[in-house]
C-alpha cells in the first residue's frame, strides 16, 4: 500500500521529510512515509485510501496544525488522495481549510483525526498523470 506512496513522491522529485527531521522534535509526528518536501516551501501530504468502493482519506490534526504552522508566512501545503501512483486528487492548503471550517470535512474526536471522503474530492482537484499532478499545484513541467 505504501509503494505507490512513495513511487509518486519520488516521481514528483519530493523529499521524505522523516529523512529531514530524522530525530528531530517532528520526528514523532511522521510516523509513516506520507510527508514530503517539493520544495524549499512547498509541502505534500500524501495518502491512499484502503477502500476502492467508497474512498476516504485521514488527515491527522496534530499535522494539519503543524503544517498550517510551518506555512503561516510563507510557502504552502498539498493534501495529495491518491487513487494510484500515478492519479489522485490535490487539495490546497486553502480548499483543505475551507472546508474544514465549512464542516465539508469531518473531524474525528477518536482518531483526532479529519476525514477527507470522496465528495470533497472534486474533479477539479483530479489527476491523472504527473503532468497534470504538476498543473494542478502551478509547477511547469
């Protein structure tokens, strides 16, 4: 399950950040290989749901507050839903926190956790290749 996780970061040209902040106060919070850098401010969180009929998709809320922290001034966040390891959706820093705040987004209490299902994955937020991956979060191939 996590292979096409990382066959897409690594075609993306992204960075594991376990390896970034390996033994850092962040270290705990990366427990699996899902959070990459693209760029020096350019952050993906990548997940793959366990359900092909129905697919859903976690957003941790310890990671989503650190990663609207380490975004505050500058530099952005992409919640990548894959679908294989090659399409998916893209959700922004922006859509992510508008529909949170919409209540579009579940929140867990359990899990502590957000549920990305699939009606907040909208067609304009999918892709099917890396290409139109890259057209989806503005970076020209």
């Amino acid at each position: 399950m996590g292979d096409e996780i990382l066959e897409f970061a690594e075609a993306a040209g992204a960075t594991d950040l376990k390896q970034l902040f390996d033994y850092s106060e962040f270290h705990g919070l990366f427990k699996r290989r899902n959070y990459f850098l693209l760029d020096k401010n350019t952050f993906l969180i990548i997940g793959i749901s366990r359900s092909k009929i129905r697919p859903f998709f976690g957003l941790r809320k310890g990671i989503f507050e650190l990663f609207n922290k380490l975004t505050e001034k500058t530099g952005t966040y992409y919640y990548i839903a894959l679908a294989s390891n090659k399409s998916g959706w893209v959700l922004p820093k922006t859509q992510i926190i508008n529909q949170i705040s919409k209540g579009l987004i579940s929140y867990s209490a359990g899990q502590n956790s957000y549920k990305i299902n699939d009606y907040n994955l909208k067609d304009q937020y999918g892709f099917t290749s890396m290409e139109g991956f890259r057209q989806r979060i503005g970076v020209a191939t």
